[in-house]
C-alpha cells in the first residue's frame, strides 16, 4: 500500500493566542514551542512579528528546532510593492525558514473588507508570495474565508488560489474561517479544487469549531486529499477554536484508515507524551484540563457504568477503542468498586508503602480522600499531600514539629519619595523536641522587591526547625498555583505549591482554605514534612 | 424539494448520567425534561427504571410531555421468557410511551461477556422487542458495539438488527458504544445496512466523542440515509461524552444542506431558548459553562483579532457564520493587544466614552493597554478596568478619594479549645475631600466563620468613605479569580473580581501584583471607582 507524508502545522502560539482570556508571555511561548517540537510536528506557526511584541520577542530568543518555525503575516498592502511594504518586512525580518500570508479569497471581503478591485488583491497574493520565494524562504499562503468564497464565487476563489501556487507557495491552505462550514461540503469542495488543476499535495486544511466539526471537516479534506493539516493544542482559537490536534493526531497515527494510510511526523513513543503535553499547556494557562477531553481527558477512560467497568475488568477492549497509555493517559475505575482498592494499593507502592491487600485503612484512605475532594482538595497531582494523609491513616506520620500559631502583616503605604510600596512580614511559632522557636521573616527578595506574603511565610516557616533545619535548608518553592474552587457550598481557595530540592527531587502539596495565606502555608506545611519523611525517614 | 422528517431523541437524563463525577437528583431530572420539552426534542429517555430509584421516582413523578417519554432497559436474559424477565418487568412498570432495549450486535461480547451462543442472543432480542410491542409500546432497539460487531462480523451483526426490525421495533439505533468509529467508516457502514434492507426512516444513530466526531459522526449517519439522532445536552455522556444536541441542533435547523432537507421538531423560536437551556443545565450541575462551547459558549461570537473586529463592524456576516441571537446568545468584542483602533473605539463607547477617530489618545490607550498586558493584565474580560484606564488617558477620571495605606494581619492560632482558628484583620486609610478617614474590618462572616484577608479588605474599603459611602452601599463582591502570571519576567499575582450592585449591574476589574493582598486591593479599588462614575457621574 502507498503510504503518504501527511504534515502537521501548529498555530497554537499564533491563532491559539486568538483564544479569548489568553495571552502568552514570551516565556510561555518558548515553553509551548518546545513542547510542539518534542512532540514532532512539521511546522510552528510562532506568531505575527511586528504586530506584537511577544510574538517578535519569541522569534529573537527561539532556538534551532526541529519542526520549521513560520512567520505569520499578511499579503501586501494596495499601493506599494511588496518590498516596500513596512509590514510584510517585519514578518520576514523574523529571519524564520517558512513564512505564512494570510490572504483574501472571498470576492465580497475584497470589496467590502479591503475596499479594492478584485484584480488587485489577486495581484497582491501573487506578489506577496512571490517576495517570500525570491528571499529563499518556504511560503505558505492562508486562504481567508476560501469555503465560503467559493461556495459565492468559485471561479475568484480559485483564481486567488491559482496566483499564489503560480507564485511558488509550497502550501496553499483552505481556510474555513468562520467555522461554518460542514465536513461534507469541506469534502466536496475540496474535490473540485483538485480537479481544477491544485495537486492535494500542495493544498492544507485550516478549520474552526464553531459547529463543533473542526476535526470532522480537518479529516473530510484529507479524505479529500489534502495533506497539511492546521491546528492547535487543546483546540485553542479564535471563537469556538480551532481543530484540535490533540484529537487529530492520535486519531491520524493510531486509527484506521488513517494509520495505514498516511506517515505523520509523531511517533508512537512522542505519542505517549500527549496528555503531558495538553496538561502543560492548561497548567500554563492556569486551566482546568477538560476532563472529557477525547484521548487525553482525565475522564476519556473512565468507565463508571456497572456493566462497563466489569467488562473491562475481563477485556479493556470491549469499552476502550484505543490502549489509554498509548496517548499517555490512563484508565480510571471508580473508587467504590473493587478496582478503586487496587488502583489505590498500586499508588501507595510508588510512594514506597506497600500495604497488603483487604487491609482496612485502604477503605478508610478512600473514604479520606472523598471526603477531602468534596471540600475542594485534588490529589492527582498533589502526591506528596495525598502520600501524607495516607500515612496518617496508617499510623506512619511521625510530628517532627508542631506549629502553635503564625501571624502575616501586610502593609501598603507611601515612602519618603511619595510611591506607594508595600511589605509583608511573617512570624510563625513552632514547638520542636519541646522547645518553641519564633522565626520572623519580610518579603523582600535579594534586589528588595516585594515577594508577597505567601513568600514571607515561607521564609519564616523554613527559617528554624531546630535539629531539622538542615534537611530542609535545600528546600526551595519553584511553582505556586492558586484556584478559587468549590468547597461543599461555599468557595474556597486551592493552592498547589511545587517544592524542589538539591537532589533535584521535586514534589506538589495542596492546601484548601476560604482564606489563601492558609491555604498557601497548610500546602507549604505539607511540602516541608514530606521532606523531612524522605530524608529523616519515618522513625524519628 | 422532499423534505423528510429528521427526530430527535435526547439521553441527557441517562447516557448523560454517565459523565464522571454527575448524579442527578429526580428534581433535576424533572427540571432538564422540562426545558428539553419546551426545546422540542421528539424522545426524552428519562432513565433506566428499575435500575436506580431516582430513574424509578423520575417516571412517577413526571407529568404529561409533549415529547414521547422513553424507559430504557435491556433485552431479557438468558433462560427466562420475556414475560418472566423481572428486570424487563421494572421497565415496561413505568408505563412509558416507548420502551428503548439495548441488546448486543458484535459476536465477541455476546460469548465473551454474556457467555451464551450467538442464536441465544439473536433468539432475546427477538423475544424481548415482541413483548414490548405485545403490550402496545413503541419500541426502541440500540444495537450496542454495533460498529465495532460489524466490521468483525457483518452477517451477524446485521442478523441482530434484522431480528429487532422484523419483530417490529419502530427504531433500530446503530449505536458506536466505545466512541472510536470515524465518520468515513460510519457513513459507509450505514449505507451497506440500508443496502441490506433496513430503510433509514427506521433508523437511529448513536455515537460518542472519543474522537472528537461524535456530531461529525452523527451528521455522517444522517448523511448516510438515518432519520434518527441520539445525543445529550451539553454533550454530557460516558467518558468523552456523547454526540452534543446543542451543536446538532442548531446546525440540522440553520445550516446548508440540512435546514432544507429535513424538519426536525425544534422552531427558530425555541431555538433562540438553546443557549439559556445549556447555561441552565451547567447551572444544575455546578459547572462552569465551556466558554468556546459551538453555538452556546460565551467565546462563540467573541471577536479577538483586530481584522475579525474591525470586518465585524462594517458587516457581522464577515465573520459569524449564524447571527448570535439565532440561538440566544450574543456577540462579544473584547479588548486585547491585537486589537485595532476602530474595535478600541468600539469598546469606549459601550462605557459612553464617545472619541473621535484619529484622537491621540486612541494609540496612547492602546499603548498602555499593550504595556499593561506585557505587566500580566488582561482586559478582555476586565471591562470595567479598561474603561478606567481609557478615562485617566483621556483625562475624565475624577479622583473621588485617594488611598494612603492599608494594612492586613492574618493571624492563625490555637483558640481556648485547642483548635486552629484564623482570622483577619484589615485597617485602610483614605482621604475624602480632604478629610481623613480610618476604617477597620475583620474576616468574619455572619456565621463567624473567616472569609480571609481579601474579605477582609474589601469591607473595610467599603466602610467609610464619607460623601460617596451611600452610593457604594449596594456593591458586593460576587467572583473571585486568582492566577499566577508572567509579569515581565517575574511570576505575578493576577486577580479579576466580579462585582454587582442593587441594579443589577455586574462589572469586572482586574489586579496585578507579586503580592496576591495588593493584587485584590487594586481589583477592589477598580470596583469601586467604576461604581462611583456609574452613579456620581464624572463632574465631581
């Protein structure tokens, strides 16, 4: 069997940015990028140069990757050569291998929208694309509005398409910008531009979800015969979004006919990197991963109806359609049944307690951990927390130390100059071996800016644990994350706090409370006595 | 033109039933029947009676629909009759319209899972589908893993429907129970089962969103020849969920080629009831509405990038592919550093700012606007802080009062019985007119229970400030959002808060700092002020 090159182009970092409520720093950029690159896709969109300055800053501090990096930019302006035209410039002064324009192919946007002649804006794709070739550079044009174009004139659509393949674009990309139209009209459409004389090998796909099809239509056209695919992770974008590579691509590489069919740049190991990679990317974000999220969800294997999950105890096959780890995620059967009980035991023993099967206290963990959930606590990510309530259910907790009080001082104020500046300061008591210890700390950082005063506290906290201090002097809080959740009926405040050490070692803890300077030092509490349990050991 | 009958039969309240985490009350399910039946839905499947008392309640307690009222259940088992079957019993109890019987179609589940010969199985589903019938029932049969059972066996998998058709069932419902069969492969499929003999017009589809297809599967069926569409509001449902009515809905009733051909039973009327329907059931259930939901979210006709807003404002149908109001939902223009002047205009003047266009002041707005947001601001939902920074810019911001400090102090200790208790305490200092006033709260709510330092802060700020204290009376504090950002290079604080007053108005302001008290402190302040300009107006 032919197999095809079919190529995957990420413009998370681009149109994913379109996403309302969002908008990436630099860093984050960079973070993502790598992440794309590590998953193997062909081409990065990285954003718009010189329209904003993230998007040029990105461009500047990315380094070599594996995946082409594009520029993305539109087709000259009326009135001016492409040479002359300040912003097309910026766009290729990114310095990227490929660089996308976005174009207009629909006669009405042309007219109404641009407010030129038909002619011209034909002229200006060609000319557009023509400067891009003539740089050395890989172009790619976006197609505007090309379904609904068509569907009002497709002899102008197709003369747009025409002028920018004449030009030498290696990809000519059919966009359904405003995500209205359907997978069958997408396949049909598609058809016929092939006929008309675009090879489906020089022809992408771009689709939105505002009907919810974006994946549907994505692989009716490459049913079509298109072979670039556009999306984004977590089916970021403008609206509703766009289509979602984190569905696309393990559909593309393990379902049929698609897997025989085509050859995509993901392998199956990087594959397995997919549900990190969309929970990075919500983490970034500060978003709640979307449990029912296709392949990647917390929920996308979870078999809660009776029958379902007792079938799947025999054969995961008769309820799942793909192996949950093939996409790294995994299989969730709730925790009333028999399955809960043995999940848990497997999670004890990665936190190195093993704990014989039908021992009582697993029934008394679940029961823990369903009522702490239901007050707001997770304990997906938050292992360390989750390793010490279970030890205190087994009787395994040692003290160390007890806290009797703590106070935090925030004050704002203006200093001698007339600025306002503001100040935190923590004390916190604590009671070691039978003598008690008051620590005070500010929130002033090396350079004497403001840290907060979860920072302060911190400080206080780690400040004098008396013969434990020089365990957890290595300690430091690299990741601080804050959700305002529900907690019964009211709402409270989740705070997961990431802790690292000098051994490298790294590990979550969770505080809830109405107030967050609680919730934050309950979290940090949790992070200094998990490390006291691994480095002192249990018998104190 | 033919136009045919296309009906819909919604299973919220029992495939629905299956998303993780959900477990509706029977006065839940009362409440969603009766939204779905002023929506038009032809079935409400109310649940599986017999099986769970709330299912068993709902059936007692639910009045007359106009909607056919469905019981589901499953074929008999093995070794009784049908008569003889107490679990078929329960569900022909509930004295239903019409009786929906799932029965397995794929040969592997029939000896793996049910352990008896494939005739056996053949032999139930005949029976079980007579009775139903017998008793003057409309029946229902869903062919579960009947995608999967075909493409392992086609004869029998056809030998099963064929005995449910035969024994007269009104419906035979292809059903994709593990979510994983693609568009292309469920069109084919159905035209090889209308091939065999079964007419579409007695056909059903029923498919889940594991691969992000469910409603491109589910149209690819209509497509196909079926003339029945299954699926759940919100697209709850067993992992992924299943296909989402409130995406099919309004594509069947608006959109090309499907508004022509078929009628389905919902009016434009009731469809402009879709988007309060959605909200109403996220309310029910405790969820955040999905913001990029198709159709119903509240990203849908959100309009982010520059060219979309200005395009959008000469003509909407640039880039909206139904009118917002279609489906009850509305527009959305917001602010972001892509944004153009016209958009930016735009917006001031939803807050009353009429500017002129080319006013300086536009590109200073926009300036800070972009310097803000490189702070880790965002004002895309901070409507009411945008509208402040634009008033300071173009010199109509009145002062009202000016903070000279604050100070918080939260204290956690051992109370008289032994037990953490925390506490709060806010001091702030402003000047009125010249006068100074001093105000004190604390974190305790009526209940004495803490509400935390921002709580804390709010209501001292809220206390006195002199002339205008009468006007801030009715504002509260509704929302609450916190996320760590990239601020520069610097993880900050950023905070939005959701205020309302005795009007009715609701506004959001937004906070930026490393210190999460201040953060909140700038966001209240915002409140407040915007409140002031509402009521006092700007020539104080």
């Amino acid at each position: 069997m032919m197999v095809d090159r079919l190529y995957l182009y990420d413009t998370t970092l681009r149109d994913g940015q379109q996403t309302q409520g969002i908008s990436f720093s630099t860093a984050e950029k960079l973070r993502i990028a790598a992440a794309l690159d590590a998953l193997g896709v062909d081409y990065i969109e990285g954003g718009w140069p010189g329209a904003n300055p993230t998007d040029s800053a990105f461009f500047e501090e990315v380094g070599p990757t594996r995946a082409t990096l594009t520029a993305f930019g539109m087709t000259k302006r009326a009135g001016r050569s492409a040479e002359n035209d300040d912003v097309l410039a910026a766009v290729l002064n990114a310095g990227t291998q490929a660089v996308c324009l976005v174009g207009k192919t629909h006669d009405y946007h042309v007219t109404a929208a641009l407010g030129i002649e038909l002619a011209e804006n034909v002229a200006n794709i060609r000319a557009s694309v023509a400067h891009i070739v003539a740089q050395g550079r890989e172009a790619l044009f976006d197609a505007e509005h090309f379904f609904d174009g068509w569907k009002a004139n497709p002899d102008y659509a197709f003369e747009c398409l025409k002028a920018a393949f004449d030009a030498g674009a290696r990809w000519i990309v059919l966009c359904d910008t405003n995500g209205g139209t359907l997978p069958l009209e997408i396949h049909g459409i598609v058809k016929e531009v092939i006929a008309r004389g675009i090879p489906g090998d020089r022809l992408g796909i771009h689709t939105h979800n505002d009907t919810e099809n974006a994946v549907g239509g994505t692989l009716a056209a490459v049913d079509a015969g298109v072979r670039q695919v556009q999306g984004t992770l977590n089916g970021l974008g403008e609206r509703c979004g766009n289509a979602n590579l984190t569905s696309l691509i393990p559909t593309l590489l393990l379902k049929e006919p698609y897997a025989s069919l085509y050859d995509i740049g993901v392998s199956r190991e990087a594959l397995e990197g997919l549900t990190p990679v969309s929970r990075m990317l919500d983490e970034v974000l500060n978003r709640v991963p979307m449990r029912q999220a296709p392949y990647v969800g917390s929920s996308a294997f979870a078999h809660k109806a009776g029958l379902h999950a007792s079938a799947i105890l025999k054969d995961p096959s008769t309820y799942e359609h793909i192996e949950p780890g093939a996409v790294g995620n995994r299989r969730v059967i709730p925790m009333s049944n028999q399955a809960g009980q043995s999940n848990l035991r497997r999670r004890l023993a990665e936190a190195g307690l093993e704990v014989e099967k039908g021992d009582p206290a697993l029934a008394r963990i679940l029961e823990r951990i369903k009522q702490r959930e239901s007050e707001g606590y997770v304990y997906d990510t938050a292992q360390a927390s989750f390793e010490l309530l279970a030890r205190d259910e087994l009787g395994r907790m040692p003290e160390f130390f007890e806290v009797k009080r703590y106070r935090v001082t925030i004050e704002r104020r203006k200093n001698k100059y007339d600025r306002m500046v503001s100040l935190s300061e923590a004390v916190v008591v604590v009671k070691v071996d039978g003598v008690k210890k008051l620590s005070v700390s500010e929130s002033l950082d090396n350079a004497g800016a403001d840290r907060g005063p979860v920072n302060a506290l911190a400080k206080a906290l780690a400040k004098d644990l008396g013969p434990y201090q020089s365990v957890i002097d290595d300690m430091r809080l690299v990741d601080f994350k804050v959700r305002i959740t529900q907690g019964g009926t009211e709402a409270v405040t989740r705070v997961i706090i990431d802790s690292q050490d000098g051994r490298g070692r790294r590990w979550q803890t969770v505080g809830v409370s109405a107030n967050i300077v609680d919730a934050s030092f309950e979290a940090l509490l949790d992070a200094v006595r998990w490390k006291l349990i691994r480095d002192c050991g249990e018998a104190v």
